[in-house]
C-alpha cells in the first residue's frame, strides 16, 4: 500500500491523526537522529532533540504550517 504524500500527511496530523503522525515518526525519526548526530555528536543527544522536536510538531499540531518537507522543517 503506497503511503500518503507528506502534505497530506501533515494536513492529518494538523486534524489531530494519530496514525499520521505515527508514519511521519517512523518515516524520519532514523534520518534526522541521524542528522542531528552529525551536529552534537552524541546519539543520545541527537535522540533527544528529535524526539522533543516530534513532541513540539504535535504539542503545536493545529498551527503546522510546512510547505516543504519535515526535514526542512
């Protein structure tokens, strides 16, 4: 089954979706711990920054606004 398009995913999550926000975490949690490792240097670190990163994104969901995509975001 194709997954749905970041936009639309977005757009669920802004709606307050679960599983939308569910597939947006397991698409990008691996890339952008990646990523912010490359930054700190420390796993756990960089763990910690994406994990408070994807806790803000749904603590402030109704006001998402991403017009690229979460790794710009």
């Amino acid at each position: 089954m194709k997954q749905p398009g970041q936009r639309v995913l977005f757009e669920q999550v802004k709606q307050g979706n679960v599983k939308a926000f569910e597939t947006l975490f397991h698409l990008y949690y691996g890339y952008l711990c990646q990523y912010a490792q490359k930054l700190v240097d420390d796993r756990g670190t960089a763990e910690e920054i994406v994990q408070d990163f994807f806790v803000g994104l749904w603590e402030k969901k109704e006001d998402l606004n991403v017009e690229t995509s979460i790794k710009n975001y």
